[in-house]
C-alpha cells in the first residue's frame, strides 16, 4: 500500500470523477496512476530505441526479413546482428 498526498483542487477533480464512473476514488486513482506508468515505460522504450537507431545499432530489413522467413524451417537462422 502506498500513500501519497495531492493538493485539495486535484483530490476534488479525482472525487468527481470517481463519482461520475461510478468507481472508489482509490480504484479511480490506482487505474490512472497503472495507465500513467505504462505510458511513461512506454516512452522509455521509445527513447532507448531512439538512442539505438542514432548510435547505428540496427538491422537491415533484407537482413530481418531473411531470418524470420527462416523461421520455423529446417535451416532456420540466428538473429542478425546489429550494426
């Protein structure tokens, strides 16, 4: 269990809304606050690939395309790598 403090404007607006979905201000608050993580781990993703695609580290497509068209036959391939 957590506990946090918001300001009074904002515990209003949260209450309102749990009202008006029909939820517990505590099950409204751990839905927006589930929805916020995924959304900024999300981003991190994101951010990180960014990261990779200007470092170079990439695989081409005609690379990428010939490992998973391996996939599933007898001459299946390792993963390209990462130039």
């Amino acid at each position: 269990m957590v506990t946090i403090s918001i300001d009074d404007k904002l515990a209003k607006e949260l209450e309102a809304l749990a009202k008006d979905l029909g939820k517990s201000v505590d099950k409204l608050a751990g839905e927006l606050i589930q929805g916020t993580l995924s959304d900024k781990k999300l981003e991190a993703k994101i951010a990180r690939a960014r990261a990779d695609i200007a470092a170079g580290r990439v695989v081409g497509n005609e690379e990428m395309v010939a490992w998973l068209k391996s996939w599933g036959t007898k001459d299946e391939t390792e993963p390209p790598p990462c130039e």
